[in-house]
C-alpha cells in the first residue's frame, strides 16, 4: 500500500501505470506519451517489395507450400525469371488462409474429412480474416492482383460481453461493449480527476499539466466539470432513445463496486483479447478480401501461378545434396510417389510438420525445429439460416466476448448485411481450451458452441 506521501505526488510514471490498469488504458498511456514526446516514431522497415538480384537464368527452384510466405516468395522468383515449381500438400492455395464456402473440403489429422453444405454466397474466413492498415505487403499484393477489400469491423462498441463465475451482482450478465468501455472510463476519469485535484504538484507534474490532465478526463469520462463525478452518458446508451420529441433519457450506469469484478473477468479473459483491440495490429481501420481471404490465394496466386503450381503434392522428404537440392513427394490424385531436383527450395512447411519428414538437416537445425513452440488457437463458423445478431441483437460486424474458457469470443460478418443467412465465428479460443475442444468430434464441437452461445 503507497504512503500518504506517495499518494500525494503525481509523478509521470505514477499517472502512467494507474490509467494502464484500467480498461482501455493500455492504448490511453500510449497515447499520452506519444504527447509527451516519450515515444520515438515508429517507422516501418518494409513498406514496399524488396529488390531481389542473382541469376535467375537457368535456375530452378522448388517452393514447398502456398501460404502467405510460400505464395510471395514463389511470385517474386517468378516475376524475376527463375523456374519455379509450385508444390502444396491441400486441394487449395493457401495453407490456412482459407475461405470456407459451400463445397470446401477439410481434414484434422484423426477426425477424417469434412465437407462443407453452406448455401451459394455464405462464407467464412477459418484463418486470417483481417488485416491491419501497416501490412503492407498484403496491400501490395493485393493491387497487384487486382483483389478488392472491404473494411473489418474488429470492434463493435453494440456486440456484447458476458461474464460468469464472478463476484457481484453482475454476475451471469451481458452488456454492450459500449456500456463496459463508458462506465469503466467514466469511473477511471472521475477517480483520476479526483486525485489529481488535491494531489501535491512535483516537478514532474506540473500545476498546467493538472489542469489540462483534468480537462482531458473530463471531456474523455464524459463525468461533471463541477464535482468530477460520473453519473452515465450517452456513450453507454440509453434506457429511453431520442427522438423528434425529445433527447432521450440516458441509462444508469452499472455501480462501480458490480462492474469491477465484471471489467476483471472480460479483460483479462482469451489472453487480454478485448483491451487488445486497441493495439496497433488490431485498430481501426482494419480491411478484408470483398469475398473471403482465399480471393487473394485461391483466385489471384493460383491464376498467377497457372501450371507451375501441382496441388494435392503431399511432400514426405527433403534432401540436400551436392548440386541442389531433391524433394520427394506423393501425388494424392494417384497416390504415386515422385521425385523432382532443382537448384534450390523454399521450404514453408510448418516446423512441427518439417520435423516428421525424411530430411538430412544438420543435427543442430533438427534441433532448433523441435524447440520452436507453436500458439494453439480453435476457430469455428457455422452458418444460420436468419441472421438473428441483425434482426435481433441489432449487431453489424465486429465481435462479441465472453469469460468462458470454451467458448472464448464469437465474431459477426461484415458482408451482406441484412442478407437472409450468413455465416459467424461461432467459437475462438486459445491455449488448453483449444486443445481441449480439438479433441471432441466435428458434432460435438457444435453441440458445445450452441450449447454455449
């Protein structure tokens, strides 16, 4: 616990660490360093194709696997004049970057194939689904492609957050993300203000940046210029709507003492992930391929790469050798086994599927491949036959959170607004929860998220 002494002087580290522990203050704090100069720019070290040289003429080179990394590198040699050999495991381009529509087929190693019957225009993204405004690589590749996007709403400030198991009378309760973010930032603003007014000034605080400090929170709390206390705001919403007779009448706050143990539960679930959509990867503006991420794998590099490319080429063993390299691989259409040699190989295998292969690898690069851990994460869509998030819940785009470990948060599609069905991510969850629900079928993995949601 700090002294009175300490809790009487406002240095800015102090006034730093305390708006990072409320909801939202991450990105707060960033924002008031930057205006205090405490940050350098940030600059981004890539921000168009690289300019790659050597002689192309005459040499060959196999690219292992079409994903993000497979796809750009396999264009560039292209484009410069190698021979290139495009070889990928699935049915598709793209590796997980896949669009799921009706017809798609999957397959989790020990569950066997599924065959996705969604109707004609329902799709969802399984993969990657959304792209922030610095990867400018995704934007390269997309004008050269000639892909059309459209915006993602990561964040709805109308989809909901739910929390159970927790203290308080708000236990077992929904709320638009909006009243969460009002209250929690009125209450923060109030009881920042509060404290800055009868703080002692330091040298590190001065009386005009207390002044200005409490301007600030006035303004961003939406709490009282006369007693600095938060009552609600329109922000959070309202008990009674305006209209054309009058401006309404706005809700009740949520108490603080109930919102606490609520605010708790919904940051610090899915490893942070709401307070996270305020971090530079997540931000708004964040954009979309208009009809899937696969319109920029399966349509724009599969076209590019015509008959370069041999999908369903499963590869069981890379070698090096003296003049190159030779790579092994099964046709799944015949299920023959081939062999092709080139000059050298792109490999983008993932590292813990590049270990079970046949390989002559150094011992220390075997060694470096198994130590490489891997994030696990479990998204699921479904579609419905009514898009009841629009008709019902008034929810268009972005994503809803919740505390159940299961579950995890569920995401609303940005395209065809008030179409008759859609698709959702019915289920996103991460770590052993991912592992857990992986373990269960197909069926039971949707009974559980319907159970849930």
């Amino acid at each position: 616990m700090m002294s009175t002494e300490q809790r009487s002087v406002w240095t800015r580290r102090r006034f730093l660490q305390t708006i990072g522990a409320s909801a939202g203050g991450g990105a707060a704090a960033m924002n008031v360093m930057s205006a205090w100069g405490m940050l350098p720019a940030q600059a981004l070290a890539q921000t168009e194709a690289p300019q790659l040289d050597g002689n192309a003429e005459g040499t060959n080179v196999i690219v292992i696997g079409t994903g993000a990394g497979g796809s750009a590198a396999a264009y560039e040699l292209i484009q410069l004049g190698y021979d290139v050999t495009i070889l990928e495991a699935q049915s598709h381009v793209g590796g997980h970057a896949l669009t799921v529509r009706g017809g798609v087929t999957t397959e989790e190693y020990g569950k066997g194939i599924q065959e996705c019957t969604w109707d004609e225009g329902v799709w969802w993204d399984a993969g990657p689904s959304r792209v922030p405004f610095f990867h400018r690589a995704f934007f390269h590749y997309c004008k050269q492609l000639n892909i059309p996007l459209i915006d993602h709403k990561n964040l709805n400030l109308n989809a909901w957050a739910y929390a159970e198991g927790i203290e308080g009378a708000l236990d077992g309760t929904r709320m638009r993300v909006r009243e969460l973010q009002a209250d929690m930032g009125g209450y923060t603003s109030s009881l920042l203000a509060k404290a800055a007014e009868s703080s002692t000034i330091d040298d590190e605080l001065s009386a005009d940046d207390l002044e200005m400090l409490i301007d600030y929170l006035v303004s961003w709390g939406m709490i009282s210029s006369e007693d600095l206390n938060y009552t609600g705001s329109s922000r959070r919403g309202y008990a009674v709507p305006p209209d054309t007779q009058s401006s309404g009448e706005v809700a009740e706050p949520f108490p603080l003492e109930d919102l606490l143990p609520f605010a708790s539960a919904i940051m610090g679930s899915n490893s942070g992930y709401l307070a996270a959509t305020a971090s530079p990867t997540w931000q708004t503006t964040m954009v979309k391929c208009a009809d899937g991420i696969g319109q920029l794998f399966d349509s724009g590099f599969r076209e590019f790469f015509g008959d370069r490319l041999q999908l369903n080429s499963e590869v069981t063993e890379i070698n090096n050798t003296d003049d190159g390299v030779s790579v092994v691989y099964i046709n799944k259409e015949t299920g023959e086994e081939e062999q092709i040699s080139a000059d050298y190989c792109v490999c983008n295998i993932p590292l813990s599927v590049l270990i079970k292969l046949n390989t002559n690898f150094s011992r220390e690069f075997t060694e470096a491949m198994r130590s490489v851990p891997y994030a696990m994460s479990l998204r699921m869509g479904m579609q419905f036959n009514q898009r009841f998030w629009e008709t019902e819940e008034w929810i268009y785009g972005g994503q809803s959170f919740s505390n159940i470990p299961e579950l995890g948060i569920l995401g609303y599609p940005d395209e065809s607004y008030n179409a008759e069905k859609g698709a959702m991510l019915a289920m996103y969850n991460f770590g052993n929860n991912s592992a857990r629900v992986s373990s269960l079928s197909y069926e039971e993995r949707a009974e559980l998220a319907l159970d849930y949601g």
